[in-house]
C-alpha cells in the first residue's frame, strides 16, 4: 500500500480542459440523437438506432455525476450546474441524489454494511437478486417521474412528508432499503434548488405534451432512453464489486479493494458499459481521489511498478461478461454452501 501510494500520487489533478469537452461533445451527440429519435417514425429501425446512439452518449454524460461526487466542493462549481442543467435534471437524477449517498460508499466502517447504500450481497447468495435488480431498470423511471412531478410538489403542501422523500427518494441507491442520513456537510447544499428546478422542468414537459406544444414522441423516447441507460448501468454495478459481505460487515480497506473489480479490457462494448474511468473500479476504490481521465493511467503504473503486482491484478476480470459470470456463480456457490447446515438443522 506504501508503495502503491506513492505511485498514485502523481495522478491526482483533475483537468478540467478534459472534463469539459468530453461531457458537453457527450451531452449533444446525445441530445442531437433523441431529437432525432422524437422526429423518427415510431419503432422504426432508424429510430431504435438512434435510442442506442443517444443512450449510450447520455449514459456517459450522466454518469460523470461519479466524478462530481468526489471533486472537492467548491471546485468545478459552473461544471456543476451545467452538468445538472443537460444530464442531472433531464434524467431526475441531480447530483445531491449522489453526493453524499457515494461519499459514504467510501468511507472507513461504512463499505458493504447495512449503511452503504451501493452495496447488496449480490455475491452472497440467492442469484435472483441479481435478475431482479437489472428488472427493475425498466420500473425506475415511472418511479422517477412520480417523485418529481407528483410527490415533490405534493411535500411543498404536506411539510411532513419532506423527510421521508429525503430519507427514502433521494438516493442514488441500489440498497431499496437504504435509509439517507439527516442532511450534513457531505450532501450538496445547493439541494433544494436542484430539486425544485427538476421538478419545474418535469411538470413544464408534461404540460408541454397536454398542451400540444411538445411531441408525444418526446415522452416515449425519454422512457426508451432513461430505461436503456440504467439496463446498462445495472450491469456496470453488478460488475462493479465482488459483493461478498452480508450483514452489518466491518472492512478494511484492503478487503474492499479485493472486493472491488477491474475491467481493464480495451474493447468497445466495456467503454460503453464503464465510461468515465469506471472500468478500473478497483483502482478507484483504493484511491478514489483519482479524477477519472488518469485512471487508466494510474492502473498502467500500478501493474508495472509494483514490485509484487499478484494482489493488485488479482481483481481484473476479462470482460463484464466476465464479471457477471463470476458473481453469479459465487452467489450459487454460497447457495449450496449453506444448504448441507439448513438440512441438518432440519
């Protein structure tokens, strides 16, 4: 670990002559491709290709909400705000909804226990879980929407149900019973006006639809779309962690290194699947200060200049296939583990 510190400490800068370009070239090639979708005839091949297009250049925008979560606060403030503007709102995932839930992810006592609100014991047992999870991909944004458009303006009016939206519907969590911790330092203090602005925004589309200013296509696209990202984000999460620990566990972080995965592969479908950094997990975890453009970087220096590199590689796998193929077997393995003592119990 000393050894390894020392290497990444020449990796730390984050360069917002990176950041920039490639989330606002994402942003419009996405957007550029859901406009032409909405104008496309319905389900038509065309149109399906440019869903894809869209969702795979939106998920990448997106997802550099992993980034906002670790840049230090009161830096990137503009980036901030026009992330929020082209991919935290239109999708109804503000960046509060990350910030504090994923800065607990990574703390010391908090990884893979009951208050970690990224972590299930997928790798545990019962690999039906997992199925279910990557299900729920295409619930989600009805739950979103009814969030923003019914229940937030409905908190403006019932005072008491803002703490349970805050505690229960405000978390980009995969833990469904992920309780938020009271409002602290950690969260973004700027949470009130992202989430009134969404909710201005969602009521605004949906009025434009009524209304007859705004195409139907727009809705159905954005479910297409919203609901392609997070089929894709589900399998980038399942490969993201060994998820072996059930119950209230205590890890260290060497332990959550070796929990987490690498997927240092250079072919395209793993940058689609893992964009902005996240195809080197494991790497992020043992040093998550790391901005995203020198991870592949930070693990290329790693394999070659640690003198012992066996634990580090140790969590590489081949592809996300991969990755999900092994998880699914360690759960089923687990399964039977624990089946001889339940019958013997019996």
């Amino acid at each position: 670990m000393a050894e390894a510190r020392l290497i990444a400490r020449r990796f730390t800068r984050p360069d917002p002559n990176i950041y920039w370009p490639d989330f606002l070239i994402s942003a419009a090639l996405g957007w550029a491709a859901f406009a032409g979708a909405v104008f496309s005839a319905p389900f038509s091949a065309l149109q399906i290709a440019l869903i894809l297009v869209a969702a795979a250049a939106l998920f990448r925008a997106v997802l550099f909400t992993h980034e906002l979560a670790h840049l230090k606060k009161g830096t990137f403030s503009v980036f901030r705000l026009v992330w929020n503007a082209f991919a935290g709102a239109p999708f109804l995932v503000p960046s509060y909804s990350y910030t504090g839930v994923h800065i607990d992810h990574h703390r010391p006592g908090v990884y893979g226990s009951t208050r970690d609100g990224e972590y299930v014991s997928f790798g545990a047992g019962r690999p039906w879980r997992s199925v279910a999870y990557v299900a729920l991909s295409f619930i989600l944004p009805f739950l979103l929407l009814v969030r923003f458009a019914v229940l937030t303006p409905l908190s403006w009016i019932v005072r008491p149900l803002r703490s349970l939206i805050w505690r229960r519907m405000s978390s980009l969590a995969i833990d469904l019973n992920y309780d938020r911790h009271p409002q602290n330092k950690d969260d973004d203090e700027t949470w009130l006006a992202q989430e009134t602005a969404t909710t201005l925004l969602v009521l605004a589309v949906l009025a434009g639809v009524y209304l007859g200013a705004i195409p139907f296509a727009v809705l159905g696209v954005w479910y297409a779309v919203t609901a392609t990202i997070l089929f894709v984000n589900s399998i980038r999460t399942l490969g993201a962690h060994a998820y072996r620990y059930a119950g209230d566990a205590t890890v260290n972080k060497l332990d959550e290194f070796l929990d987490s995965i690498n997927v240092p592969s250079e072919d395209l479908l793993s940058k689609i699947i893992a964009p902005v950094g996240l195809r080197f997990h494991a790497t992020h975890h043992l040093f998550p200060a790391t901005p995203y453009h020198n991870l592949p970087k930070l693990h290329a220096a790693l394999v070659a200049e640690l003198p012992d590199n066996r634990a580090y590689l140790s969590t590489s796998r081949k592809s996300f296939a991969h990755a999900v193929q092994t998880l699914w077997r360690d759960a089923r393995e687990a399964d039977r583990r624990r089946a001889p003592v339940k019958i013997a119990a019996e």
